[in-house]
C-alpha cells in the first residue's frame, strides 16, 4: 500500500471519530426555530464512584424565553429525568437565579439569550478505567415569546472512564457560569 492511500485512511479515521468524541461532552443538540437544547457534561472522563456536573442547555432564539423552578404568573419550568445504570444516582436541577420577565399585568420568572440548568450524577462505584459510563435523559421545557409551545427531547452522553476525573476546559465557562448564579 503506498503512503498516500494509507495517510488519507487514517485521516478519515481520525475524521470520524471526531464527532463521536464531542458527543462524549455534549450531546446531539434538539433544535426548533426557538430553542437548541443538549446535555453538557463538565468532565471530559468520570471517575469510578466520583460525583460530576451536567446541564440542560438551551440557547434561545432571541425574543423567546424558558422558565426558572417558580416560573411566576405563568410557564411551566424545565423537567429532566434519567435512565441510569444500576448504582448511578442524579440530582434534580440548581436553579441559576432568573430574570424577571413581564409580559403585560404578569410577571414570570425564566432565562433569555440562553442558560445551564446544572445538575449532579454520580456514577456507579464499581465501574473500572476503560469502562464507558452511558447517561442517557429525556427532557421538556417550553418556551414562550406572546404564545408558549412546548418541546421535548432525548439525550445520550457516554464518559470515558478513568481512575480520576478529568475537566472538559471547553465547558468550565458555561458551568461556572451557571455556578455563579446560583441564589
């Protein structure tokens, strides 16, 4: 085999893992003409038994909205809930502190622009280095600009795993982000 064929066969390969290493740290993103919504994770690998952050993350088209834990006059706030493997355990969300959003006579309580709703899993303590540990989650949200629609999706992330954690410094800014507003 000459080199050239060789060298453009591990090009592709390298190509095509590619998408499959970003998906390990963000999942498929959920798009509508409102909102682009994934399942980020703060580690790029887990650690055996070790707790780690993720977030539902929507980016929302400007002009729409989505809702904080007490959405106020109106909204429903986001929900996500999780197929876990045995021993593995998650959180319910940490609510960045909202905007205040008024919409005639109302006010509700949400996110504009876009925000990270982080939350805690903690894998199983029995996984071992080289392991992949799977989280899978199904959420919905709505989002409203003078109408609200409501949206669903599902997302998968699969974490290398190793004897210690490893921070995915790509998604420290929207985690500490999230972090800093907490009330």
């Amino acid at each position: 085999m000459s080199r050239i064929p060789a060298a453009l066969a591990l090009l592709a390969l390298a190509a095509a893992a590619l998408p499959q290493a970003a998906r390990a740290l963000e999942s498929q993103a959920v798009q509508s003409p409102r909102a682009s919504v994934t399942l980020a994770a703060a580690p790029a690998a887990v650690a055996p038994g070790q707790p780690f952050r993720v977030g539902l993350k929507q980016q929302l088209t400007p002009g729409w909205h989505t809702y904080w834990i007490n959405p106020g006059d109106a909204g429903t706030p986001p929900e996500i809930e999780f197929s876990l493997p045995e021993g593995a355990q998650a959180t319910g969300f940490d609510w960045p502190a909202p905007q205040r959003i008024p919409f005639g006579p109302l006010v509700n309580y949400g996110y504009e622009g876009g925000v990270v709703l982080p939350l805690t899993v903690t894998p199983p303590a029995s996984l071992k280095p080289g392991d992949v540990f799977t989280l899978e989650a199904r959420a919905s949200w709505l989002v409203c600009e003078k109408v609200c629609i409501p949206e669903e999706g599902s997302f998968r992330l699969d974490f290398p795993v190793e004897a210690t954690a490893r921070p995915d410094p790509g998604q420290a800014a929207d985690f500490d982000g999230a972090e800093a507003a907490l009330p």
